[in-house]
C-alpha cells in the first residue's frame, strides 16, 4: 500500500521543470542546511526539496514511523509524478533515506527505475564495528557544534539567542528525528546496499565527528562501484562549511550523470 505525504508539505523547487529531476533530502537540522545544494543544483537540474513530514512544524502521518517508511513515501511520490531516473541526493539522514530508496528500487518492480544516481553527503544510517555514530541527542549545543563542525565556532548555536519560536522548533524536530530515526541507525541496512546497482557518489568531511571518513568509507564500499571523496576542512555539512571543495567533489559526478 502506498505510504503518503501530506499534500501540503512545504518544498523548494528550483531549475528549469524539463531538466533531469533531482530529489534533495535535508538532514536532522532541517531544510535550511541544504538550501546552497538546491540552489547549486538548479542550474543544471530540476530540483525539488522536501520538508521531511514532522520537521519545522508539519504534519508526520502514522503511517510514516521509520527512514524506510519515509523512502517508501517518497519512492511513491515520484511514481506518482512519473518521474524517472531522478538524482537523489541526501545529507546526514537525508543520506540514510536516499540510501534506502535505492535498496527499496531494487527490490520492487514498482519504483524500478525512480531512481537514476545517489550522491551521499556525510550519511548515516549503517552500522560500522569500531565507529561508532554520535548520540546527537546527548549533546547540547556546544557539543554538537564540536562535533559537526570544522570550525567550531561557526556552527555554534548560542541557545539563548534563539527565540521561543525557534526552540520549539528546534525541540520538536529533535523529537520527529528520533521518532523517525531512532539510533540513528538500521543494523540490516550495510548488507542490504549491495543490492544497490545505480552510480553512487558518496562524500564526507574530513573532520566529521558525527560519523567519521572512516564510517564513510565503509558506507562507499557496501555499495557496489561507489565513489567516495573526502572534502578537507569540513565536517558534518561540508557544503555549507566548505562548498567550493564540496561542488569541486560532486560536479564531476553529475556531469557525467548528464552525459
């Protein structure tokens, strides 16, 4: 049965609507972080960038209670677009659903084909011996800023100077993400990416604390003829610490993507 959005969920579209589509999937911090992707993207590509069900203040239906349920709903949407060969790109746990959209692509004949091209930016979601994945939900924001940050003081949030309106905001996309992501995690999910068969960039900052390059590499590796660059001076956002580095890892990807 297909697993619906909420007709009214809030997205940003930009690029010419005949260019070759790209589905961009924002992370635990919400839309705002993947804006500069959008945007960079929509020059070449038809580009649509929704907000996950139960971020920044909307509606998340029951039926959406897991990243595989979220894929589903959103493998669902492109059928009913009719939408094909979409480039789909995800940070952090963006990653983990774009991931998830591929492995699900492969197993059912209905979304056969939805999904053309992966680009993976600092992705959750796997399960790695020996590198472990920050509990986000333990750190306050000093924390989390040393964390998924290069430069620390850059990504820190003083939270004091955000407005009651902004921490509940804040509080309950922290809850949603946990709802939908748990620990962040889905132990099955490293052995099921084999199963993926479409060309897969995936890219992480140097200096990720969250995950580590060396979790991403072992993410690149389980899916098979994977890419992996590494971004310097970056951590867990390289496109919004380091975005010149970030386009210089990825332009060369969807190049050949368009060829």
């Amino acid at each position: 049965m297909p697993t619906s959005l909420p007709h009214d969920l809030p997205a940003l579209r930009v690029g010419d609507s005949g260019a070759r589509p790209a589905l961009v999937l924002h992370g635990g911090g919400g839309p705002r972080t993947v804006t500069p992707i959008v945007h960079h993207l929509g020059t070449a590509f038809s580009v649509t960038a929704p907000t996950h069900p139960g971020w920044d203040g909307t509606d998340r239906p029951a039926s959406i209670a897991s990243v595989a349920d979220l894929a589903r709903a959103y493998l669902d949407a492109l059928v009913d677009r009719q939408e094909r060969d979409v480039v789909v790109v995800g940070s952090s746990i963006g990653g983990w659903i774009a991931l998830e959209m591929a492995v699900q692509s492969a197993a059912d004949d209905r979304y056969a084909g939805r999904v053309g091209a992966l680009v993976v930016i600092d992705g959750v979601g796997v399960v790695v011996d020996g590198q472990p994945i920050a509990d986000f939900f333990s750190l306050d924001a000093r924390g989390l800023a040393e964390a998924a940050w290069h430069d620390p003081e850059r990504g820190y949030q003083d939270p004091a100077a955000l407005t009651e309106q902004q921490r509940a905001v804040q509080q309950s996309n922290g809850r949603t993400m946990a709802a939908v992501a748990g620990t962040m995690s889905d132990p099955a999910l490293l052995g099921r990416l084999r199963s993926v068969r479409v060309p897969t960039l995936v890219v992480w900052g140097d200096s990720d604390g969250v995950v580590t390059p060396a979790y991403g590499r072992a993410l690149a590796a389980a899916v098979p003829g994977a890419a992996f660059a590494e971004v310097t001076a970056a951590g867990h956002l390289p496109h919004l610490e380091a975005p010149e580095a970030t386009w210089a890892a990825i332009d060369p990807f969807l190049a050949a993507q368009r060829a």
